[in-house]
C-alpha cells in the first residue's frame, strides 16, 4: 500500500502564498485521482482538489480560482498551490486517492492568521 507524505505547511498571512507537496512511497502514474482534503478543528475532513490520471481538476467551490492541484508522476508526487489563501483555509492538509484509502499521512498544518 503506497504512503503518503505531506510537506510545505507553515503560518501564513491572509493573502499569501504556500505549496504542498505530497511524495508518495511507490507510483501514483496508474491511479486516477490524486486529491487533497483538509480537516479544521471539529470539522469533518473535506476534499478540496481532486486531479486525474486525464489531467482533469475539480475543486471545492471554496477554493476555485486560489488553489490549483498537480501531478508528477515521474516524481510520484503531488501538489497543491494555494494562493490568495483565507482565514477560513486553516486546516491540517492531507493527500490520498479518491475514493481515498486508510493510508493517511501526518498531515501538514496550514494556518493562516495575521
């Protein structure tokens, strides 16, 4: 079962800028969605970007137009580019499949707050 590793969290100001990386521990060139979901305190996880093996993206309408999902599959890796980002963004951000599997990561906390 291929792992998950989340990167590139940090404290940032409403308005600015972050990119996530997720390194997966085998290849993700055959699955078809790659997603990112995030959790706030007391709320149930969500998916915010989905990515496919087509190069299709979709986003939760909260994030449409600040944040844009990618894929490298020769680097079994990928990202979410968050820009523009919102008090409300704060969350601990995960990647996985879609329909996801039980192999979560730790996580990268993402918190915006002036």
């Amino acid at each position: 079962q291929v792992q998950f590793v989340e990167t590139g969290g940090g404290l940032v100001q409403p308005g600015g800028s972050l990119r996530l990386s997720c390194a997966a521990s085998g290849s993700i060139s055959s699955i078809f969605a790659m997603a990112w979901y995030r959790q706030a305190p007391g709320k149930q996880r969500e998916l915010v970007a989905v990515v496919t093996k087509l190069d299709s993206r979709n986003y939760v309408d909260s994030v449409k137009g600040r944040f844009t999902i990618s894929r490298d599959n020769a680097l079994n890796t990928v990202y979410l580019q968050m820009n523009s980002l919102k008090p409300e963004d704060t969350a601990v951000y995960y990647c996985n499949t879609t329909p996801y599997g039980e192999n979560w990561g730790q996580g990268t906390q993402v918190t915006v707050s002036s």
